[in-house]
C-alpha cells in the first residue's frame, strides 16, 4: 500500500535508515545535475515533507527532524510542512549541518546521497561532523528512494536539435573553442553535468524539466573537440545522431559513472558548482585528476550571439504583446469580481499560448494579491488562492519560453473598483521609488570591467533615502532558450553572499533590472524589465557599456506619485511607452489596442 501520509513516510525512512546503519539522513532539493528545478522524480522533499518551494533541505535524525529554508519561503512552510513532523528553520540563521552536530547522538553516522550534492559541500559537512565527532557516510543506496514507492521515472520524452540559425553557431564551433580553452589550461577533458550547458554545447533541447528546455544527460568534452553523450537511448532518433555527427559518441546514461574510469592519468575538469561529489570521488578512485574550475562553457553561453540576441527582441515583442492582452483583461474585467490568483494565472497563461510559438512558462507564475505579494517568492495552488479584489494591488510575474527566446517580466497594477477607490500615499511612494531604481539602472553607462554588484546600489537609491529596502537581488542573468536564471552575472549586494556580483558585466549578456518594496501582510511591487549589455560609444574613447531594454509593456501609471520624478524620469518614461506603442500596435486590434493607445499615452 503507498504510503499517503508524511508521518507514515518519515516513518518509512526511519526504518529504512536504520536498516542501513544511519543516524541521520540528509534530504535536498536536487537532481544529479544541480539545476535550479528538477523534474518529478527528484523531488524527494516535496514528497517526504510536503514544501514545494525550489529551495530548501531536511534533515531527518531517529528521533528528530527539521525542514531549512530561507526567508522567502517563511509562511510557506509552515503552510505546508507539519510542524508536530519537523521542526521549521530558517537559513542562514539555522545551519543544518550546525544543527545535526548539537542534536544527533555522538558518533552517528550520518548519509547523504553523493549524486545530490557537490564536493565542496560534501568536504564542508565531513570537516563539521568531525568536529562534533560524527561521520558523513556517502551511500549510493539513497533510503528515502528504497522507500518511495511510487516514485515516478524520469522523462523519456526525446532530445531535438536546435536550429543553428537560433543558436548563431554550430555545436562543433562551440566544442572546438571549448579544446582550446582546455589546451590552454593543460587539461584533457572536461565533465559538463549542468544540463543547460550540455544543451547550449551541443545545440540540443528537451523537456525533462518543468520551465527549462533540457535533456537529462552529461557529456564528457574532450581537448580534441570530440564529446561522448550520456543520454537514455529512447531520448535518441535518427535525427539527433545527424544533428550530433561522429564527433560525438552517444551512449547510454547509465555508462556514465564507469566512463569516469577511462580518465585515469589524465586532469579532467569538473565545475565545483555543477560536479556532483560522485563525479569527483569516481576520477579519484579512478586514477584521474579532479580540477576544480568553472565550466568555460559558462561564460560563452552568457554572451548571447547576435543571432540569439535577435531571438530575444522577437521573443519579447510577441510576449509583450501577450502581456499588453492580459494587462487590459485585469483593467476591464477583474474590477467586476470573481476573479483569483489562479485564475488570473490561466488567463496569463491562455494569452501566450493563443501565439501558438509558446514552449512552457519559464517559472512557475507569482500571481499575487493582496499580502501574498508581498512574498517576493510566491507560487499560488488551490488552497493559497485567493480573490483578486478591485481597490488593490496585484503583483504578477511570469515568463515564457519560446525557440528564439526566454521571457521574464513583473507588472504591479492597482486594481480599480467601482467607488473609484485610489491607491494610497504611502503605496504610490513605494512604487515611485521602486521605479525611480528601475530606471536609474536601466540609463546607466558604466566602463568595462563593473560588476553587478557595483551597480546594485542605482536600483535601491530612492528606497534607501527613505528607509526601505529589498531583501532579494537586483537582477539575475536569462538564458537563450535555456534557463530563466542563468549565471555567471547578477545584479546583488556584493555581501549578501550571492554568487555572480562580483562578476564583470560583458556585452552580450542579458539580464533582468527588478527592484521591489513588500510591505509584509499588505502588498507587494516590483517592475522587472530584460536588458541586453551593450557598447556605448564616446568621443573620449574607452570601453564603456550600458543597457538595451529589451521587454516592452505598459507599466502602471495609477500607481506613480508623479511629483516625485524628475524632468529625466518622466522623459524616460515617455520614450518608453512611446516605443512600446510602436512595438505592440501592430499586434493588437480592437479594444486591446485602445486600451495600449491610453496606456502608453505621455506621462
């Protein structure tokens, strides 16, 4: 009989977990590759705990168990794990690895699964448990999978090629300047476990994954340029293997582990952020030399092709026009009632698909209402979903993916009412300063060299003058038909400890500007544009860059204390909405279009 309950299957695991001499069990939110979302069979927390955040951890001790997750998702755990189950903590206040240390008993052997985290963290955990007098046990045999009865397989869905004249280079182009860069570090091959990179290397796509276009696989590139795939052959066709050529050998995933071994005597690069401890741990025990650097493939794929950067702009004008849809619908029809987050979701939803080129959503859609945005990491289900109510805010951000791009964009609107109820003082200041941020980062000019972090501060001026601030990033990079967030680049505080502010912005690269105020049990804003990184010219000379916008729709002028810009913020302001009505006109028709016309009218 399965198991329904989460008390029965902590149960379970506790059995299981002494069958195999445990003390402990270490449960993440991973797949074997690192990614940001995993597909159903990986998500081992959801099903042992119930919280379907994407970030977060349990431990589970014999007698004891605790679920960690950062502040954003807060409220949702407690909404959704059982706290007479385990205990909720927060990071980085709680640690689990701290935790484990002064709650497990002395001496306790405590598992984790090697494929499910990388080997830097595994070297962390065995130096902290030691001190404490414990063990980390690294157990192939994972006790909550001999437990999970109906766990489902992974996708046998195929892997497709993508269109070179999408992609702007050829995937031997590609391998070959990967050759050089290993050459010139006197490497012979490289492990490429993140699943995006094996999709931009090879110029392939999938489905495996909720929101990200990949295919379950790795690929070990050697410095000759050829390849071997790892990939379950039902994912294969005729068609892939022409796309692949003979420079890449196609085997069975499964072969992936013992291939390792015929690395011995050689120095092989594995990417300390992407390389499960596994993948370390069989080139040692192989023979071969680990080196910890990040995959070059990384970079290359952040400075979008221009083929790729023309993608974009296509993209984001056939979403834009999709948004401008859904924007009129919540001006005309959601002040009549009757309207919810999930509702408004579908509706979204409904307005990408109608374009016929829609892929997937990029991430799961933060339809937000009322105090729910003011939880920047929201995702709404059937029993969080609340009424959409006119005199209000709604906060919504949403992306989609498309062959030619990869769409992010947040809109904060005020929700009109019959009584012609107007948003508050305090709430048009809030929104002013945020878009004040927005559109300080969006005209900067900056010389080569300046990292995100750098810029961080241009988006939180206005809040900061007045008190306020955002506790998540500025801006994270997008994929080209790949991941929604794609590092190395961000848009952070340089010492909130978040990975890619201290990496130089490069043109070519893209990446959001999305600054935020939330005003916790009350509501939420935040606009959120893409933009390209470009070359900028000037007489003196130099190397000097800034951005391109790249998402256009109508942002919300109900919400804007005017008084609070200045003559250069209501002039971008107006260029903005002007180009915006150039973009969109031409696919709307009707009282959508009349309603764009309005929308974009000068400030």
């Amino acid at each position: 009989m399965l198991m329904q309950t989460h008390a029965n299957r902590l149960k379970a695991l506790r059995a299981q977990m002494e069958r195999q001499q445990l003390a402990g069990w270490i449960v993440p939110i991973a797949d074997e590759h690192m990614s940001e979302y995993v597909g159903g069979y990986a998500q081992r927390l959801h099903w042992l705990t119930g919280f379907a955040g994407s970030a977060g951890s349990a431990v589970v001790l014999a007698e004891d168990a605790a679920v960690f997750v950062d502040g954003r998702y807060t409220i949702q755990v407690r909404e959704q794990v059982d706290g007479s189950l385990f205990r909720h903590m927060g990071v980085p206040k709680d640690d689990p690895l701290r935790w484990i240390a002064a709650t497990a008993p002395a001496s306790a052997r405590i598992g984790y699964d090697p494929w499910l985290h990388t080997n830097s963290w595994a070297q962390n955990a065995a130096r902290v448990l030691a001190e404490a007098g414990m063990e980390l046990v690294a157990s192939r045999d994972n006790p909550l999978d001999a437990v999970w009865q109906d766990r489902p397989a992974p996708s046998p869905a195929p892997a497709v090629p993508y269109d070179e004249a999408l992609a702007g280079r050829s995937s031997a182009e590609k391998r070959a300047e990967l050759a050089e860069a290993l050459k010139a570090r006197k490497l012979d091959a490289a492990i490429i476990s993140a699943l995006d990179s094996v999709a931009w290397l090879l110029n392939i796509r999938g489905v495996d994954v909720d929101h990200t276009p990949v295919a379950l696989s790795y690929l070990i590139a050697q410095a000759d340029g050829t390849a071997e795939l790892f990939i379950a052959p039902e994912k294969t066709s005729p068609e892939l293997l022409r796309h692949l050529g003979n420079a890449v050998t196609v085997r069975d995933r499964t072969a992936f582990e013992g291939a390792l071994a015929d690395l011995a005597g050689r120095r092989v690069l594995v990417d300390p952020a992407y390389g499960v401890a596994a993948i370390t741990q069989a080139l040692e025990d192989a023979g071969a030399t680990p080196v910890a650097e990040r995959d070059p493939t990384i970079i290359t794929k952040a400075i979008k092709h221009p083929a790729e950067q023309a993608g974009q702009r296509a993209a984001q004008a056939r979403d834009g026009a999709a948004i401008a849809r859904f924007l009129h619908w919540l001006a005309t029809e959601v002040p009549k009632g009757g309207e919810t987050e999930l509702s408004a979701a579908a509706r979204l939803l409904a307005f990408r698909d109608a374009t016929g080129l829609l892929k997937d959503t990029s991430f799961d859609t933060i339809s937000a209402a009322g105090q729910h945005a003011a939880l920047p990491h929201y995702r709404v289900d059937a029993d969080s979903n609340l009424p959409i109510r006119p005199g209000s805010v709604f906060l919504i951000d949403s992306g989609g993916q498309y062959l030619d791009g990869t769409t992010d964009i947040t809109r904060t609107v005020w929700i009109p009412d019959p009584a012609g109820t107007q948003p508050s003082a305090a709430q048009r200041d809030r929104f002013t300063r945020v878009l004040k941020g927005h559109i300080a980062l969006d005209r900067q000019v900056f010389p080569a060299g300046t990292t995100g972090g750098e810029l961080d501060v241009l988006a939180r001026q206005f809040l900061w003058l007045d008190g306020a601030d955002y506790a998540h990033g500025t801006g994270h990079g997008v994929g080209a038909f790949l991941g929604v967030h794609e590092g190395p680049q961000r848009i952070g505080k340089l010492n909130a400890g978040q990975a890619g502010t201290g990496e130089p912005l490069v043109a070519g690269m893209i990446l959001s500007n999305e600054p935020g105020y939330y005003e916790a049990g009350a509501y939420g804003i935040r606009t959120e544009n893409l933009v390209l990184v470009e070359r900028r010219e000037f007489p003196g000379g130099g190397e000097w860059l800034g951005f391109e916008t790249l998402t256009f729709a109508p942002i919300d002028r109900t919400l804007v204390e005017r008084t609070l810009l200045t003559a250069e913020e209501i002039a971008w302001w107006n260029s903005y909405h002007a180009r915006t009505r150039a973009l969109l006109a031409p696919q709307l028709d009707g009282e959508a279009l009349a309603w764009l016309e309005e929308a974009c009218a000068p400030l």
